[in-house]
C-alpha cells in the first residue's frame, strides 16, 4: 500500500527456541563489518525502499489507486530482514517514514507509527521462516515454502496492516467495518508485493537458491516456451485492444508453460518471468488494459492479485515438490548402494568364515554344513551320494625337508587338481592339514572311484620343492541303505584311507557300507 505499505522480515539470528541459530541469510561483509558499514547498509536499504515506494505511490496515485494495490517495497524490508536482521529495520523505518510523511504527505506521528510497524511487522515474519527453512534451502521443500508464505507473506503484512490501521484509527476515528476494510485492503498489498517480489530478488542476490529444475541444459524448445509465454502476456497486457478479445480466465492457461520453465529451466527463470508478468498485468490493467477488464470482472486488481498468487505458488510449490521427489531418489539410491555393499560386506565375511584361506576350499565348517544339507536332500530324494576323503602322502617330510613353504605349495596345487577335476556341482574341503573332502552330489560308487583316481593321477604330475612329485591316499564311500547322517559316510571313508595308507599309499580303497 502507499502510506502503509512497506514491510520487513524477521531478524534469523534471533532465532525462536532456547537454540541460537545462525542467520542462514547473512552477507559476510555486513555482519563482520564496522559501524561504517552498518550505517551504509542502512542507507542503502533506505533509499531503495523509500525510491521504489515513491515511484509505485506515484503511479498509482496518478489513476486514483491510493493507498496502492500492490507495495513492492514489503519486498525490500523482506530481503532487508533476511540479510540483516535487526540491525537494517533503522533503515526500514527510514525508508517508510520518508514515504509516508514526505511524499505522501501523512502527519509525522502516524507515519512514524505506520513506519514502525512496517519494520517489526517483516521482523517478525521472518523468525517464522526461518524456523521453518530446511537446511538445504527456504524453496527446496514444501515446508521452506510454506514457511515463507505464512511467515514472510502473510504475517508479515496482517502485523503490518494492523499498525498501519490502528495509526489511521488513531489520528482519523473509524467504525469497525471501515478498519477492516482498510486492514484488508492494507495486507493484500503487502502481501502482493512480498509475493512475487521478494522470492526474485533471494535467487537473483545468491541469497537463497534452489536445486536445478533439469539435469541438463535448456534445449531450444524449452527457449521457444519461455519466449512464447513473454510474447503472451506482452500481448495480453501490453498491446492495446488486444487482451479485451481474451476472456479473463484463459490467463491462467500460462501456468502451464510457467510450470515448464520452472521444472525444465530453473525457479529463477520462471519467478523473475513471474514477476515481469504481475508487474506488467497490474500496469497494464490500471491503465485499461487486459482480460481482467471483461464484462464478468467485478474488481480487476482483484483478478491481477489471484493471478499473482495462484503462479507464485504453482512454481514455488513445484519446484519444492520436484526438489524433495529428487532427493527422495538421492537417498532411495544411496540406501540401495548402502545395503549392496553391506550385504556384499555379509557375503565377503560368510565367505571368509567358510573358506580356507590356504587353498580357497570349503573348511570344516563349511563340510559339517554343506555336506550335512546335500545329505538330507540326497536321501530324502533317494539320490545317489557318494564322498570321497583324500590324505597327502609323506606330508610331514615334505614339510621337514623342503620347509613349511613347500607344504603349503604342495596344499594349494592339490586343491587347484582337485577343482580342475570335479564338476561344477561338486564340492571340495580341507578339513585339517593335508586331508580334503569332496562331495559328490548325484554319484554312485563307481562313479566315484572313478573320479577318485582320475583326481590320484593328476596329482602324480604335481611337483614341488625341486622337483618332489606328490601322491595321495583316498577313501570313498557312497550312501547306503542303512545310512542315516554324513557322519556315517565320513567314519567308512576315513577308514578307507587308512587302508589305503597301510596297503602302499598313492593308491584308491572303496568302502560300499553294509
């Protein structure tokens, strides 16, 4: 509004709660700086408030529109708030009072009282806002943007208007319904002008920013949609006689190609579009101009101010959503990635609990459990199953006369034989020192002396040491009848390799179970 429409936002150093935040708008060189900078700053924000406040009183002074539909400055004092908190509301009140007493020419008391409550009003909004902020960014979640709509729109402007009229009620008596009206008319405009004002200054200063709308460039059709939505409302607004022929509510088919740019380009292309469009829709439309003046338009400022809000938060409220939906992503990933490697961690450790880290074979464990599952499911199935058990020859004197090293080369190569013979299906352990297992799923007895001495010869190639050739003893067993656990198997292949040892090593003996 003219004489009561300035605001300001809340100092975010002073944050709500027993917790002191920090400001997460603050600039550097203003909250280190000295004195000097504190007063320019102050000025600053002075001047800005109080030149935008005369040119938009002027304005609309000039067409009878006093106070003002729409007070931009509510949007200095809200960045002013953010930035500097408390110490810039002097130049807010500043500003306000130059406004309000000079160019508009209100008695100093009650244009100090509108001035103040044009400072502390945003002051206050802001702390709201800032309570409510993510730490990632005010526009980057739904509740950042709620936060700034019920803290730095709209109480904001209610405790701005409420000065504002209680000033006027002071110097000029009015009746209940006259004081609502002015307060209503009074929060509407600074609510306007922090609406689609402040949000463009935050992303264009660096103050606030939000995630990229796309994960690529701009293409050449997302250009031609942002171009064609600025030829639209140019035409609408701008081009006289030309929005007359629109009806009012096709203006806001643009929240389609406005919800394009804000996802394909960025929020900052699509709010600084935004707020080009409501400047030129409330100009042209005080001037005559545009779909708003249509026979079935009772108040066409009115219709200019639902517009305004009906796209600032078609953009805010997408690109909040869109950034959450990414970062939702983001952690659904990151969790998947998380529990990939812990279970690739559990199966590295599995491993690891099970193998023997000498040759890569099952270890005992491993045997006592993989061969007791292959067992039950061999019998329940009445499958053939057979085992094989296989002790090195002359393992102690290898190790006493080539050395520990050599025993475990010699380990090592009986394993890698043993692998090279066997089947995918079938399953080899160490169970201690040079004695090994093997599981032979879906093998009948013969089958497995069969492969026991293929396994025999093989390893007679093996040497080590310079030259040592190795040899092995071997047991094997297959399920019989009377068979009721692994145990029973493992007993008769163990007694096969000791006859195997006492008839010469190096050679294969068959238990076949009674």
């Amino acid at each position: 509004m003219s004489l009561a429409q300035s605001a300001s936002q809340p100092e975010f150093g002073l944050a709500a709660g027993p917790i002191r935040r920090p400001n997460p708008w603050a600039l550097p060189w203003l909250t280190t700086g000295g004195t000097t900078r504190l007063v320019l700053a102050n000025l600053l924000v002075a001047l800005l408030y109080a030149g935008l406040g005369t040119v938009v009183g002027r304005f609309f002074g000039a067409y009878g529109l006093f106070p003002a539909p729409i007070w931009l400055p509510a949007g200095i004092a809200c960045i002013a708030c953010m930035v500097g908190g408390a110490t810039l509301l002097p130049g807010i009140f500043l500003g306000s009072l130059v406004v309000n007493a000079i160019v508009f020419e209100t008695p100093l008391p009650v244009a100090a009282l509108i001035s103040l409550s044009n400072a502390l009003g945003p002051w206050a909004g802001i702390q709201v806002t800032r309570a409510m902020r993510p730490v990632t960014g005010l526009f980057t979640r739904f509740i950042g943007v709620l936060g700034f709509i019920l803290g730095g729109v709209l109480l904001h402007a209610a405790l701005t208007a409420a000065g504002g009229t209680l000033a006027l009620a002071l110097a000029h008596p009015m009746t209940l319904a006259k004081a609502y009206a002015t307060f209503c008319a009074w929060w509407l405009c600074d609510s306007g002008g922090t609406f689609f004002f402040a949000p463009a200054l935050l992303l264009w200063l660096g103050i606030e920013h939000s995630t990229v709308s796309a994960e690529r460039p701009p293409s050449r059709l997302d250009r031609l949609v942002l171009l064609g939505m600025v030829a639209a409302a140019a035409l609408l607004f701008a081009v006289p006689g030309v929005g007359r022929l629109v009806r009012p509510d096709a203006v806001f088919l643009l929240t389609v190609p406005l919800s394009w740019i804000t996802l394909r380009i960025s929020l900052r292309a699509a709010y600084t579009l935004l707020t080009a469009i409501c400047i030129a829709a409330t100009v042209g439309t005080v001037l005559g101009e545009g779909p708003f003046h249509g026979p079935s338009v009772y108040n066409p400022l009115q219709s200019v101010g639902l517009m305004t809000v009906l796209f600032a938060m078609d953009a805010l409220t997408l690109i909040a959503l869109t950034s959450e939906g990414r970062e939702a992503r983001a952690r659904l990933a990151e969790a998947r990635g998380s529990l990939a490697r812990a279970m690739a961690r559990t199966e590295h450790l599995t491993r690891e609990a099970l193998t023997d880290p000498l040759t890569g074979a099952g270890n005992r464990r491993h045997f006592t459990g993989a061969g007791r599952a292959a067992f039950d499911l061999a019998w329940t199935e009445g499958a053939p199953f057979a085992l094989v058990l296989l002790d090195l020859d002359h393992f102690k004197r290898l190790n006493d006369t080539a050395g520990h090293e050599a025993g475990d080369t010699a380990l090592r190569a009986i394993a890698e034989t043993c692998r090279n013979t066997l089947r995918e299906q079938d399953m080899l352990f160490r169970l201690g020192g040079e004695e090994f297992a093997i599981i032979l799923p879906g093998v009948t007895l013969a089958g497995a002396r069969e492969v026991a001495e293929r396994m025999r010869q093989a390893i007679g190639y093996v040497a080590v040491a310079g030259g040592i050739r190795l040899s092995a003893s071997f047991g094997v067993t297959a399920c019989a009848p009377r068979d009721r656990s692994l145990e029973d198997l493992l007993r008769r292949a163990d007694q096969a390799v000791y006859a195997a040892k006492g008839k010469g090593r190096n050679r294969v003996e068959v238990s076949a179970g009674d």
